[in-house]
C-alpha cells in the first residue's frame, strides 16, 4: 500500500498467542486501551481457524513522523485501573509467556533478538565491535517474571522502515512499509513524567523501575508508545524476507541429499533383488520343457489362483482409498502452488482456506477412484459405496474437531471456530464434497473394472503359516521407516510452524520431499508385498494398505518426542488439543502414504502376474 508524508499507518492487533497453552485470544481480551470505537475486520475461512481476530488499536501512527512519548488512554493524574480480576487475568497471562501480535500495513511486528556472533574471535576490543547475529521473534512478550512478581510490558517503542519511492513530475513521494519492529519496555507508572497533552518523558534507562502487576489487588497502569522511522533500502516486494529468513536452510539441503541417498539406495536394492530375482523367477515359470520341476516349487505363482480374490469388508477398504487419493490430490497441488509463491504468508489464511477448498473439490476423484476398486472387488451397493467414501474419513475428521472445539469454547479462546463457520464448513461438506464423490462414484463403478491378468480360482487355497518376520506389526515397523528417515528433518520445520507460531515458507524443500516420499512408500510397499506373496499368502489387499502407512506410526512417535522434549505444556486442554490434533495429522498421513503403497503394490502384482505363462 502507497503512502503520503504524514498519511495515517494503521496499527491493528491480531491475536495473543502462547506456544505453552495453544489457546489464542483476541486482543481485547485482556484491559488494553482501545479506541473509540472497536472495529474488527472480516477474516476469510482459513484466519477464522487459526484464531486471527484482527482490530483496529488507538495507536496513532503518521508515514515519516517520530513521536518521542505518547500517552494512550489515560492521564498522569488518573492513570487506567485494572480490577482486581482484570489483574490477576493479565498476571496469569504474562506466567503462561504470551505474545501480542500486531501489524502495519499487514505486515506483522518482529521483535529484534541480537546474539553475540560465534565465531568472532580476537580480544574484547574487536569482541565488541563485532557483528551480531540477528534473528526475529513473531510479536512482543506480554510482560516477564522474575522472583515471583509479574511485570507488564506498558511501553512500546515502534521501529518502521520505509521504502521511498520517486514519482515523476510535481507529486508528493510514494513511501512504503517495508518491516515493522518493536521494543517493548516495562516503565512504572511513578517514573513516567507527562503533561494533559499526553506527551510524556520516559526515565532514563538506568534508573527505571518496571511496572509490577499485583494478581492480589487493583493495579494503576500508564499505557505509552511512541514511533522512529527509518528510511531502508528493501523494496516493497522483499519486505517479507527479514520474517522468513532462516539461518539454517543448510539443514533443508542436508535432509535433501539425505532423502536422495535413502531413495537411491532403496532403488538399488530394489532393481538388484526384484528385478533379478522377478526374471529368474519368470524365466523358470515360464519354461515349458520342465513343467514337472515347476510345479514342486514355492513362490508367488502358486497364488495366481487367489491373489486376486477380494477382501474382507471391500466397501470400507475402496473408501478409504478414495479418501486417500482426495488427500494426495489435495496435498500434491496446495504444496505445488504454495512452491510456486501463490500462498506466501503475506496473504492470511490462504493456505488454509484453499486446503479446505480442495480437498471438498477433490471428492471428484476420491469418488472415481473409490468406485472403480469397489467395481473390481465385486462389490454392488455402489450408493452405499459412495455415502461410505463421502462420509467415513470427513466424519471422523469433524467429529474430532467438534470435541476439541467445545474444550476451546470452554476457554473462551479465539482458536474456537464460531458456530455459524461451522455451518459453513458443514454446508461444504454435504453440498461440494458429498455430490462430487457421488458423481465420481457412479461415474468409476459404471466404468470397466481394473483388468486382472488372472482368473481366481473358486476354492481359497490354504495359507501356509508364515514366519515371525511376516507379522503384520513388524512389517509396519519395516515399512515406515525408510519414508519417514526421508522426511523427518522437514517434519521437525512444520511441527515448529503450527506449534510455536513460526513461519514455514519452503514449499519448495517440501515439494521435493513430497516426491521422495512418493516414491520411497512405493518401492517399500512393492518389496513388502513381493516377499508376502513369495511366502505364499495372497492377502495382501488390507496388509499393504496398513503397512504401507507405516510411517505414520514414527510420525506418532516423534510426535510424542516433540511433545516431551520442545514443548513446555503442562495442562491438561492444551495436551489434549496437541494430541487430538497430532491424530488427525497422524490418520490423514496413514490414510495418504498407504495410499500411494497400495496402488504402487496393486500396479506391480498385476504386472508380473501378467508376464507368466499360466495354464
């Protein structure tokens, strides 16, 4: 947005947020100053579930205008009193580290953390005049303890930068914003010394005393600000970049390279013991001369009869699949457009809202494909089929959802999602999705179904008992663990993204994570089910589903690790939000990676059964 010399910057809040709670509150929630009049902002759908509220503050601020000192709402002579109850709410605040969350021209404010740098070396001289590490931190704290008392952060000292920009002929420069800090200070009331104009004059540094807030009585607090500009050379196109720098994106291209040898490593094995073994194995069955010989021997000819055989409740298996291929739809092209710089953090709640879009417009082919496996598994009920599809993995999603939002309701925290977004949300499932997995679903069972290239026979052949190894836990254990070695690193980035308030914008690290984890659960799945049909079991349909998610299982695992060793949450509803929603990450991520291993392992068995002679 273009401004004028000494045009109006508007200040608004956004939310308080705590990575040791997980609650968000809107602004007002606590006794700040506020403004005539109170006036918030219309989110979108993806800023009313993160918790954003967005309204405007009394902060005047003017383009290219210091002030030194400014009171907000009140007088020295009748400072603003906190109520009892308002004193204990903001202590309790302050004890549980909350961050305020403000911006300027949508820009978000940082506050400046300066580290003394490492690798300076030298004696004290050059010691001090060396460079400092700078890094940001979303927001200013609350306030701060120290032996027990509690201490208000009253006085905000704001730092903007802006970007001039030359306009030809007569008219007045544009300035732009282009990064937005603050210092936040703790001055006691006494100290300040201020006139009825509202002016005042903060203590010298030395001397001043911070503002306690006392949780047992009435408090009286001065609330100041008051505003620097800098002019800065970023233009107006960088200006996010101070907020996404990272000082490790080394580790990105280490975990990179490191997913690149694990899916190299497991290609090699994979073309040495498959594709070896599968031409011997093909050879040999396919000789004619020595049928007899062929006959005595084991392996995963002798299933041709049964491997195609369907399952067990084929109806919940051909949903779930559907579900997941709505998921890898979904995923695949959000992070792509997220790559391709269309959800930057700059637009609020845009990832969100088009992940949620998505996923409902992506029914269409969760639909196809469902109806299609459900067709070949020689299932019938096809309305049932597609009702089970539309609601079985959405239901358990909402359901959920719904119980972790009334425990946030209960905190009257503004992470609840409102009653009427709910109905929004309700109304999208039931009028995008359902219809368009309906459709899809009439659409893949009235199509062919997959053609297996072998007839199955009409009595199941016995399962000979199977080796400790072929255990369907150990298997999961097996399975999951290359996939996930590919993706932990990144996995570490997005837990710090939604737990600790941290930007994540690497969509293009995460893209290519996404790939080499594509194709890592497909080589994995495709080993696992060659070994379970060699040790003759053709149950192989629910068995490669559940084991190709075995990821999921170390993403519950490190999910748990995180929880214990990053996080500082220590009640109870916070714990159970963290969990309640680490489970939904942890089944969309099942029902995705066995997807992916399913239809990798399903494409394979239908290849090599296709490439023997069976009479």
């Amino acid at each position: 947005m273009n401004f004028h010399q000494n045009s109006p910057v508007d200040i608004k809040a956004v939310k308080l947020t705590s990575s040791r709670t997980q609650l968000p509150y809107e602004y007002y929630s606590l006794p700040f100053c506020r403004p005539d009049e109170v006036v918030y902002k219309g989110e979108n759908l993806g800023e009313v579930l993160r918790g954003d509220r967005i309204v405007n503050t009394p902060y005047t601020v003017l383009m290219n205008q210091d002030r030194k000192c400014q009171l907000v709402c009140a007088t020295p002579s009748e400072p603003k009193k906190l109520t009892v109850e308002e004193s204990k709410l903001m202590a309790e605040r302050i004890q549980e580290e909350y961050y305020v969350h403000l911006i300027a021209d949508n820009l978000p404010v940082a506050t400046r953390l300066e580290y003394p740098n490492r690798d300076a070396g030298g004696d004290e001289e050059q010691r001090k005049d060396m460079v400092k590490d700078v890094q940001f931190e979303h927001g200013y704290r609350l306030g701060f303890t120290e032996n027990s008392k509690f201490y208000l952060h009253n006085h905000l000292s704001f730092i903007l930068y802006y970007h001039r920009e030359k306009v030809e002929g007569e008219e007045e420069d544009n300035y732009r914003v282009v990064r937005f800090e603050v210092v936040p200070q703790s001055v006691k009331t006494e100290d300040l010394k201020a006139d009825d104009k509202g002016t005042c004059v903060l203590p010298e540094a030395s001397g001043s005393v911070p503002q306690e807030i006392d949780p047992s009585k009435e408090n009286s607090v001065l609330f100041t600000y008051s505003v620097h500009w800098e002019e800065s050379e970023v233009k107006w196109a960088s200006r996010w970049d101070t907020y996404l720098t990272m000082s490790d994106v080394q580790i990105h291209w280490f975990s990179i390279v490191n997913s690149v040898v694990v899916v190299f490593f497991l290609s090699g094995i994979l073309s040495m013991i498959i594709i070896r073994t599968l031409r011997k194995d093909i050879a040999n069955y396919n000789r004619e001369d020595d049928i007899e010989d062929t006959m005595e021997e084991s392996g995963w000819k002798n299933v041709h009869g049964d491997v195609f055989r369907p399952p067990q409740y084929p109806m919940i298996l051909s949903s779930l699949l559907g579900s997941g291929i709505q998921l890898f739809c979904m995923v695949l092209i959000v992070i792509f457009v997220a790559m391709l710089g269309m959800l930057s953090p700059s637009s609020r709640g845009a990832l969100m809202t088009t992940a949620c879009f998505l996923f409902m417009f992506m029914g269409l082919f969760g639909g196809y494909f469902a109806g299609r496996l459900y067709r070949t598994l020689k299932g019938h009920r096809w309305r049932k089929g597609a009702f089970c599809t539309a609601m079985l993995y959405p239901g358990v999603v909402f359901s959920i959802c719904f119980v972790l939002n009334c425990f946030i309701w209960g905190e009257h925290s503004s992470g609840a999602v409102p009653f009427t977004t709910m109905l929004a949300l309700l109304c999208m499932w039931f009028g995008i999705s359902m219809p368009l997995v309906y459709l899809g679903y009439y659409f893949g069972f009235r199509k062919q179904p997959y053609d297996n290239p072998v007839r199955t026979n009409q009595i199941p052949r016995q399962v000979p008992e199977q080796r400790w190894y072929m255990n369907k836990f150990v298997g999961i254990l097996m399975a999951g663990i290359l996939p996930f070695g590919a993706m932990f690193i990144e996995l570490f980035f997005i837990f710090s993204a939604i737990w600790e308030n941290q930007f994540y914008y690497l969509f293009g690290f995460l893209f290519l994570v996404f790939i080499i984890l594509v194709v890592s659960c497909s080589q994995i799945s495709i080993v696992m089910v060659y070994f379970q049909l060699c040790a003759e079991d053709y149950r192989w349909w629910w068995r490669t589903f559940l084991v190709s998610g075995g990821s999921a299982f170390y993403v519950l695992v490190y999910a748990i690790f995180y929880f214990v060793n990053k996080l500082d949450i220590v009640e109870f509803i916070p714990s159970l939000l963290y969990f309640g929603y680490t489970a939904l990450m942890v089944l969309s991520f099942w029902l995705l990676t066995g997807t992916i291993g399913f239809y990798a392992a399903y494409m394979f068995i239908r290849k090599i059964y296709a490439a023997v002679k069976i009479d």
